[in-house]
C-alpha cells in the first residue's frame, strides 16, 4: 500500500470548517483512501472512505483530486468532541488480498472555544 | 452487536513472562491485524491474517507472534515479554472487501 504525508497538527476554532490534507502521492489505481480519528486512547474510529469521487456522510466530506495524489477530510461544523488525532491511509480492496496497512502519525486536531 | 473485543484492558508483567492478549470479533471478518502504539510512532502494525491459518509480519513484529486457527480469534503472544514492548496495543478486523477496520479498545501492557 502507498504511504501517506500528513501535517502532525491543525487548530480549528468550534463550528468553523476543518479541513484535513494528506498526501498520497504514490497511490495506485485500485488503492481506496480512508480517514480514521483516534479519541484520546481510544480505538481509531472510521470516518469516511473514497476511490476517487468525493465523498460525504453523516460525518464529515471527502475531497480526493482529480489525480488522486492528495485529498483532504472536511468537518463542516467542528466541535470541541472533534478534538483528536486524524489518520489518513490507503488500502487496496476487492481483491481478496490482505496487506500491510501503515497509519503513521497523524494529525492532531485541535478544535478551541 | 458487531465488535471486536480485546482482554485484558490492562497488563502489568515482568520481564520474561509469557503472556497472551486475546482478540476476537464477531463479524465474520477475514482480515485481522495488530498494532501497537507509543507516544510519536503513530500505530505500527505488529501482524496481520488474511483468513484461518494465513498470518504475515508487519512493520514490527519482533518479539511477537499470533495464530490465527479460528476466523474470530486472533491471540498476539508475547513469549518472552521485555519492556521495550511497554505499549498500547489494538486489534482490528475487516472484511476484505470494501470494508473499513473495526478496532478493538486497546490493551495497556507494562513490561517491568
């Protein structure tokens, strides 16, 4: 799977945007991006996930570029819950093999009154 | 409810005791993986299984091994514990096909 490059922290003033880049230069074809944030010590949780059209749920958007090289996680409205570590990996699937995944070191968001 | 479920939540130990963290889901999910944590390393994985009897290294598996002989379970067996494995350690399981990794809540293993 390709590396990804991501800031190692943002700030975000509460119910303003967040907008979280990573790079993934390398990435292949058949390689999906997906977004995970850890809380504190806790499990990384799933965001959102994409090929290579943008993507939104309930959650947050996501906004791959047309050459699939960067894309970045959108909170619309970031609150102080959203406060955590945002990890930006790639995977390849559907097709039956499993791989290393790395998640590297993220970034910390701080989201502050 | 789908989960996967890691025992214990903490671990204290010495140096040179056996121990196993256990892990197990109940989602069906082919793949399976640790990881481990420490303060600026991000999470490294130790191991990862495709399906039953399948398992291969990560980018940090010294010093630890797994099996995988039933899909649900996937024990990570530390056989001579030292304290540079002092760590937070996560389980996740996927399935293989376009499915994100649910992760366990963690176990905290200090190695004295």
């Amino acid at each position: 799977d390709a590396k990804t490059t991501q800031p190692p922290s943002m700030d975000c003033a509460e119910g303003r945007a967040a907008n979280l880049p990573c790079n993934h230069s390398t990435i292949s074809g058949n390689e999906y991006v997906y977004w995970y944030r850890q809380i504190h010590s806790q499990g990384p949780q799933y965001i959102i996930h994409g090929l290579k059209n943008n993507e939104t749920n309930e959650m947050a958007s996501l906004i791959i570029t047309e050459d699939r090289k960067s894309s970045t996680l959108i909170l619309p409205h970031a609150t102080l819950r959203d406060t955590a570590v945002y990890y930006c990996i790639v995977r390849v699937l559907n097709t039956g093999t499993a791989s290393k995944l790395t998640f590297g070191t993220g970034t910390r968001l701080q989201v502050t009154l | 409810e789908a989960q996967v479920t890691q025992n214990p939540r903490y671990l204290i130990t010495v140096t040179g005791k056996k121990l196993t963290v256990t892990c197990s889901q109940n989602m069906n999910h082919e793949y399976m993986s640790w990881y481990r944590q420490d303060p600026g390393l991000g999470l490294r994985q130790i191991y990862y299984s495709m399906n039953v009897e399948v398992t291969d290294k990560g980018d940090v598996p010294e010093g630890y091994k797994v099996s995988r002989k039933e899909k649900r379970n996937f024990p990570l067996i530390l056989e001579s514990p030292s304290p540079n494995q002092t760590s937070l350690y996560f389980c996740a399981s996927s399935s293989l096909y376009n499915s994100p990794l649910h992760f366990g809540n963690g176990t905290r293993l200090t190695v004295t």
